[in-house]
C-alpha cells in the first residue's frame, strides 16, 4: 500500500502505542480518591504538562476532549455563548471561509438557531487571511464581536496561516480568537503562548497518537459555556470520565511531533517537494493549489486540480492500484461535493471537482513518491475519458 | 452457447451497481465470489437525498447508500458513491412526468435500466477500464459461439425480470453481469445466501415502488408537478359521468378510483379506456372494451439484429405480466404488433417486450392500441 492521506489519520508512533499498551491494562477513574484513582490522576496530569510543555502553554491551560472537533466545538459555541451572556450586544461572529467543518459547521449552527450574525473573513487566491481584513471586520463595531476563527493550517490546501499577526489584532479589540491547529501539530512550530491565542484545538490522532482523544487549549482567562454537562472533569467546562491511556499516549506523540518538528519538515518538506515535481512532470497541467511557496504550507501536503476529471474516479483509479489519497473534500451523503476551500479561494467551480490531496507523513518513503509518478499520469488520462459527469 | 455467469476464463473488471438491497448485494458478492475484481457503486440519484424517503425500502436514501457500503466492507470490495442525480433527473424523473401529462403510463424501471444503469453508468465504468457492470437483476445473458449475446429470461420464471431489461441493446449486454440470473433459488433462499455471507441486508424489505416518490403515492407526485386540471369522466358516447382532477391520474384499464357515483346501467364494474390530455378527457367503459387486437410501438430496441419481416412471436405487456402470442413487424421504424388473441388492458407509454422462447428479441414503447371487434353476446 502507498499510503498518501496521513491528513486523515497517520499511524501511530511506536511510543505512544507501547504507552497505550500498559495504561490499558491499568484501573483507575482520575476522579475516584483512592490509589488507583490517584495513580490514574498523575498520569493525567504528567500527560497534561507534556503536552502543554509540547504546545507552549501552561498545564492550566490544557482541556482535555475526545478529539478536535469537540475542541473546536467547545471553542466556538461555549465562548459564543459565555461571551454573549456577558453582553448580549455579541453576536457577531468572524470566520475564515476555509475552516475545517468542526469549525466551519459549529459557526454555521450558531448563525441557524442561537442568532448569531456571521462574517466569512475574505481569503486570497491561497486561501489566506490578511489580519487587515480580521482588523478591519472588528473594528467596524468592536462591541459587538462575539468571537472570530481562523485555522493554523488548512487541511486541504495546506496554507499556513499568519497566527500570530492574527492574534494581534483580534487582541487589540480584545476579542478572543479561536486557531483550530488539528494540522499544524508537528509540522510546523506551534506555539500556543507565543502565538498570542485565546484557544486552539489539537487532536491525538493527527499527530501520531491514538483516535478519539484531542484538547482544546484555552487560556485561563476564558470560561466557555459547558457543551457536556456533568462531573465537571476538565475545568469545570468539559465533563467526562477521562481516558486516561488515550490521554497519555497522546502527549508522548505530541511531545515526540513537536521533538521532531524541525526534522519532519525538512525531510517529509523534501519528499513532498519530489511528489510534486512527480505530478507536474506526469501532467503538465495539473494546477497546484495552496501556496507555491513552501514556506506558507504545510511540509507534507500537496493538493492538485486536474482539469477535466472527476476527482472520485482518480481516487478509485488509483485506489485500485493500492494508492490511497483524498479528493480533500468533504462528502455530503457519500456524494463528493466540491471543496469549500477550493471555493473559496476564487477556483473555478469545475475544476474542483477534480481535486487530490497527498498528504505525507513520518512514515512515508521515496517508493510512494515513485509510485505514484508512476500511476498518476495514466490514471489522469483514464479519468479524462470518463469526463465530468 | 455457454452461460456468461459462468466462471470466465479471465478476470474481469466489474462494476457493481449495489442500491442497498439484498438482491444487489449478493449479485456483487458473487461476482467477487468468482474471481472477479470487483468495485461497488452506489448512484445517488436524489439531489437532495436527506429529503426522499427515509423507510427502509426504496434506492435512494441515505441508509441505503450506508447499506450498501456495509455490504461492500464485508465482501471486502471497494466502494463509492456516484452522483448521477442531474442525469437521472433529466432522462427518468422528467420523462416520467411527460410521459404521464401526454396520457400514457411510463415504466420508470426500464427508462432508468436504458439511460441510467447501462448507459450513463456503463459509459463511465468502461471508460475507467472497466469491463462490466453488474446488477441484482434477475435475467440471463447467454453468450454464443460466435461471441454475440442474448438476454433470456431468468430460470426462476416467478422472478424474471428480462421484462425490464428488454431496451438494452447487444452492446449494452455485451457489458452486463447479473449472477442472479441463473439462479434457481427462491427469494428466501438469496436472504439466507445473504445471511451466510454475513450481509446484513439479508432481512431488509423489498422495494416495491417508484424510488423517486417518497411516500408512494405516485398520484400525489404528479398533482405537485402537473397541477389540478379538472376535466370530465365520459362513456363511451361521450356522455359525461363524472369529472376528475387530471387526466394524467388514469390508467388504461383501472378500474378502481374512478368516483363515478352513479353505476353503470348494466351494474358491471367500469374501466379507464382512453385518456386524452388534448381535450383532458378520461373515457370509460366496460370490460370487453379494453380487448385490443393489435398495436403499434416507438423507439424499437433490439437485443441483435432487428428482425426481417413479420415473425411469430410471443409479446409482454408490462412488468409480471403473463405473455401471449403475436406477430411483430417492423415497419418504417414503428413496431406493428397483431395479437393472436384479443388482450385486455393495454397501456400505452408501457413497453411491449417480444420474446423468441425465453430469449428477449426486442422491446419498443407502446404508441396506439387497436381495439378488438367486439363479440355481440
């Protein structure tokens, strides 16, 4: 198997599977008082200070969750909502239009049924926020901000965000900004208390560590409204008996993602550069999306348009040779649906439907670049004969 | 001739139409089964899926698109989901609609068999390298020694459905697999198939009806795309006995619904036995009325050569209907049909399929009936 989708999930490090391995076989709720419980509440707690030690933040700040977009989740309606009961004048509610749909659909939601007034930031060709325009859109009525969202890095195109400048101006108004940076863990530096952010969400199993455990990293300053109610485990805004192993394993793969951060870019930044020259030399007019340059995306990412193709019919044409990728976009009802990044970054409707996205990782090796030099140009020329159904 | 479902002496690229039923899934079971390499699909063929219907039955809900990947995961093929909702919109749903507004009574099934499953989808599948599309279908494709195909009927009489199937010309066979087809086994017995493969749609119900109106009630659809339009309900001497909400609700040959009040003067049961959308009339009349001696039919599709000359024939009329003896013409394009014995109940708009034994010749759309002399008793 060829392996090109570690933005979908890339396999675990060796490290955080053995440490899975013996919290597994270990009893103990964090929350119960004996010495079980206790044992299981300092592995959390060393958890929480590796990762935020990973992530640049202080343990206080860590909230553990079942994954990014509970993160996101949590991020986006709980400060809606806390910071509208604070003043009901804060409704408004700014966003990037190439969030991830944890975000993208949360903002939407708010705007349906709790009466928030949204704001899509514009984006340039690249799909990057220019933090004049986030300035600008506060600072026509400051007050009445709620909060505003702009992703690290996209999962699609994998532009890189200009975070800290972001920050910067969400903070002159004192408006929080949330930084969803599911894809940014590991491969590229992210700093949580140098950013400047208010909150940020990251998840295990995009870095190397296991599914279903994630953290929203929240500055002490900001109480969000509660999405789980009950015994009140994190912070009292995040309900939940604690998975102690997947919490565990999680930050020995952040620790070791961040560890290796510089090595990863540099090597996997390599390879990705050879995939694209690969696809460019196969199908000259393939359209390269995101930013040209590869200081402004992420190392392990590359996305394609092929005009004049069905981006379902190269994934299963290459698929059928044992090379797995994605068209990037989102499904609706099993059905491909363009991207609504590729949208919104001003390309032509048609030629996102032929989209692909290669996403590389720590395991990923010269042979599947070559592979897929081998097989991408024909299975272009196939897709072709098939059209745009 | 040698059976097509047969182990083939090569491996085939196929592609697995799977609706979410049981009938689809074991089909591509057996395919993969037999050493083909297999790909399932699932044609969304809604725009707006989440609105159409949400029961179990039908093709064309969200739990049946889950269905049918649940199957595909446990034949351990891959799966996808094609849109084909715009061609399906435009080559079945809206011709359906005509068909009905111009008086006639189409049969969606064979519209979507002709332009969808073996077209739309073929083409794209035999463009990606495929080289075969495979279906539940219940019907036979024989290969000959001189390497042309036949569509026959399927063992299991009870459950043939070559009736469907009889627009698809040579070349669309010459692509088409349905493993079922030769199977002798009953219904109960592909769920219990079913059920030993591990499919969990062994025990899913049948569908029945129209996938493309969502709580079935096919009168309803049309009121909502065609409008009321009251027009009169007339006998035979044109007499008015009643009015009714459109004309395109009828029938040839429905005898239910009508609303006439008043019962014929003889107190036999009357029947729908004309409709014209000209003058939005609906004529009616008694039984024997509706005896037809001959008919004439558009669009003719043949499965081979078209036939030279009048033939003998036997002749289908609609989907599980019995079939009679005929001689078929083809004159000028228009198939010209002569029953050997008056039939009752022939509706325009559906296909008369002819059939040579169990071998499908052709089918065409029926344009005008003749009616029978009537026997004075």
């Amino acid at each position: 198997m060829v392996y090109l989708d570690h933005a979908a999930t890339t396999p675990m490090l060796p490290e955080a599977v053995r440490e899975l391995g013996e919290q597994l076989v270990r009893t103990g709720n964090a929350s119960s008082l004996h010495a079980a419980g206790r044992r299981a509440r300092r592995t959390v707690e060393e958890a929480r200070e590796r990762l935020a030690a990973a992530l640049g933040a202080r343990p206080s700040e860590v909230v553990f969750t079942s994954g990014g977009t509970e993160a996101d989740n949590l991020a986006v309606k709980g400060l809606y909502w806390a910071r509208r009961a604070a003043d009901p004048a804060r409704t408004r509610v700014l966003a990037s239009p190439v969030e991830h749909h944890a975000v993208l659909d949360a903002v939407q939601w708010l705007a349906d049924h709790e009466g928030a007034r949204v704001e899509w930031l514009p984006v340039d060709a690249v799909g990057r926020v220019d933090p004049d325009a986030l300035r600008a859109a506060i600072a026509r009525d400051p007050a009445d901000v709620a909060l505003a969202a702009v992703m690290w890095a996209n999962n699609e195109i994998g532009t890189v965000q200009p975070v800290s400048a972001l920050a910067e101006a969400a903070a002159e108004f004192a408006v929080p900004l949330h930084c969803d940076a599911v894809q940014a863990l590991g491969q590229t530096e992210v700093d949580f208390g140098a950013s400047g952010l208010s909150a940020m969400a990251v998840s295990g199993h995009k870095a190397g560590g296991p599914y279903g455990v994630g953290a929203l990293v929240l500055g002490r300053d900001l109480a969000p409204e509660a999405l789980l109610h009950g015994g009140g485990q994190e912070r009292d805004v995040r309900s939940g008996t604690l998975d102690v192993p997947a919490i565990a394993a999680f930050a020995v793969a952040a620790d070791l993602a961040a560890a290796g951060q510089a090595r990863f870019a540099r090597e996997v930044g390599a390879l990705r550069d050879a995939l694209v020259e690969a696809v460019r030399a196969a199908v000259p007019d393939a359209v390269l999306g995101g930013d040209p340059d590869p200081a402004g995306r992420l190392p392990a990412n590359a996305h394609f348009a092929f005009p004049g193709c069905e981006g379902d019919s190269l994934l299963l044409l290459l698929d059928a040779q044992g090379i797995e990728c994605s068209t990037g976009s989102a499904c609706t009802a099993g059905v491909a649906q363009p991207s609504h990044v590729v949208l919104a970054t001003g390309a032509d409707p048609e030629l996102a439907r032929g989209t692909l996205r290669f996403s590389l990782g720590h395991t990923s090796t010269r042979a599947d670049v070559a592979a897929l030099a081998e097989a991408i140009g024909p299975a272009v020329a196939r897709a072709r004969s098939a059209g745009l159904s | 001739m040698t059976d097509d479902t047969a182990p083939h002496p090569r491996r085939l690229r196929v592609l697995a139409a799977m609706s979410g039923g049981v009938d689809s899934a074991v089909a591509a079971a057996r395919a993969a089964e037999a050493g083909h390499d297999v790909t399932g699909v699932h044609l969304a063929l809604s725009a707006n899926p989440q609105s159409f219907r949400t029961g179990a039955r039908g093709c064309c809900t969200l739990e049946d698109s889950r269905d049918a990947r649940r199957a595909a995961d446990v034949i351990g093929i891959p799966f996808y989901v094609w849109d084909l909702a715009e061609r399906f919109r435009a080559d079945v749903v809206e011709d359906f609609v005509a068909e009905y507004e111009a008086g006639r009574t189409p049969n969606p099934c064979l519209r979507c068999n002709e332009k969808i499953k073996f077209a739309a989808l073929l083409d794209k599948a035999l463009a990606l390298g495929f080289d075969a599309v495979c279906t539940g279908h219940y019907a036979t494709v024989v290969r000959r020694a001189d390497g042309s195909r036949e569509l026959h009927r399927a063992s299991d009489l009870a459950k043939d459905q070559s009736y469907v199937l009889g627009v698809l010309d040579e070349r669309q066979l010459a692509h088409a697999m349905f493993p079922l087809g030769d199977s002798r086994a009953t219904k109960e017995e592909v769920r219990a198939e079913a059920q030993r493969r591990g499919l969990a749609v062994a025990r899913k119900p049948d569908s029945h009806d129209i996938c493309f109106i969502a709580d079935g009630d096919t009168q309803g659809f049309l009121a909502g795309r065609l409008g009321r339009a009251e027009g009169d309900i007339v006998d035979e001497d044109g007499r008015k006995l009643g009015t009714h909400e459109g004309a395109y609700g009828f029938t040839v040959g429905q005898r239910k619904g009508l609303r006439l009040g008043r019962p014929a003067p003889d107190g036999k049961p009357r029947y729908v036995l004309d409709i014209s959308p000209v003058d939005n009339r609906v004529t009616v009349g008694p039984a024997d009325a509706l005896d037809v001696s001959a008919l004439t039919a558009v669009r003719p599709r043949w499965c081979g050569t078209p036939p030279a000359g009048a033939g003998s024939y036997t002749a289908q009329l609609r989907a599980h209907g019995a079939e009679t003896p005929v001689t078929a013409e083809l004159v000028d394009g228009e198939l010209r049909v002569a029953f050997h014995r008056p039939v009752r109940g022939v509706a325009p708009g559906q296909a008369v399929v002819l059939y040579d034994g169990s071998r499908v010749v052709g089918s065409a759309t029926i344009a005008t009936t003749r009616r029978a002399e009537r026997v004075e008793s």
